[in-house]
C-alpha cells in the first residue's frame, strides 16, 4: 500500500547511469563515464511521467565535467513520441516521457536531454530507451558529432514526498498514543 501511494503521489525521482562496457561499433571507449541525479516529474493521464525540470553531473574516468540540466523545450506544446523536440544542438531527439510501475523506470525511444551548464568537450547527453537486452543507450553530444553506446545501465527511483512522511509519521503517533491509552 506505501509503495502505491509512495509512486501515485511522487514528483521527484533520483537517478544513476553509467556505461559499463565499450561500444563495439568503434566508437571511442565510454565505459568510464556515469552521472547521477534528480528529476522533477508530473504524471500524465496515461500514467506515464514527463520530467520538467532536473540535472545530473557526468563523471568521465573520474574527472567531474559538471552539472547538466534537463532540457526543457520552449514554448506550451509538450514533445510527444509521435512529435518529438530536437535538442539545442539539432542533434538528438527528446520527449522527456517516461514510466514507473513495479520499482523499474522505462524511457522511450526519444528519452531524457541533459545539456551542459559550461562550455566544455561534452555539451549534451541523451539517454534513451532501445529495447534491445539492456533496455538502454545514451548518446552524448560533442564539438566534432557525438559519441554513442548502447550498453547503459539506468536505474532511477520516486523520492517520497514529506507530506507523505508527514502523514505516515502522524499515524505512527497516533497509533501509539491509542496503544497507549488502552494500557
């Protein structure tokens, strides 16, 4: 019952990534890169979810290259799958749409954009989902194209809510002072 009401009401989500082995295609090596962090979230109609606002920081090899924000698309049409958003760049597609059901995220194919907060050698990152065995890729976006590696692991997860805390602890006391009183 927590876990129902924990997903229902949650608006914030943690995250992680990393990229846990090489590309095959010949890409250059990423498999030192991964990042963490939060996304804010309002839940849709359909019970999916569109993240609003949020960053991560990107680590590559241990080097830290900063906070990227969650892009936002400018003006009142929400990017869907079927009419995506192109990133600053122009070259990643984005709708920031995800799911959230029995502890797993799921991103679709269009995914979440971060982009850099300072100029530096990566200026935006993609994470996506691709339904292949490990459900997840990334691209990251560079001065000379981008990078890619379709073996991400992504794993994020609701924050509960301190009204939710709030209330959960009310009904702890409650309890025990009724528990209490019948002694």
């Amino acid at each position: 019952m927590l876990g129902i009401s924990e997903i229902t009401h949650a608006t914030t989500f943690e995250f992680a990534f990393n990229y846990y082995s090489a590309n095959s295609s010949g890409s250059p090596n990423l498999s030192g890169i991964s990042g963490t962090g939060v996304f804010f979230a309002t839940e849709n109609t359909d019970g999916t979810f569109t993240a609003t606002s949020g960053y991560s920081t990107v680590v590559d090899n241990h080097v830290n290259y900063g906070t990227y924000n969650l892009v936002v698309p400018s003006g009142s049409t929400q990017p869907t799958l079927a009419n995506p958003a192109y990133s600053p760049s122009g070259q990643f597609i984005y709708d920031n749409i995800f799911t959230y059901s029995s502890g797993k995220p799921s991103l679709d194919v269009q995914g979440l954009l971060f982009s850099s907060t300072t100029p530096q050698a990566y200026q935006e990152l993609n994470i996506w989902g691709n339904g292949l065995g490990n459900p997840y890729s990334a691209y990251i976006g560079t001065s000379g194209g981008y990078i890619s590696n379709n073996d991400v692991v992504f794993s994020a997860s609701p924050v509960a809510e301190p009204t939710t805390l709030l209330l959960l602890g009310t009904g702890l006391i409650g309890l025990g002072v009724l528990t209490r009183k019948k002694r």
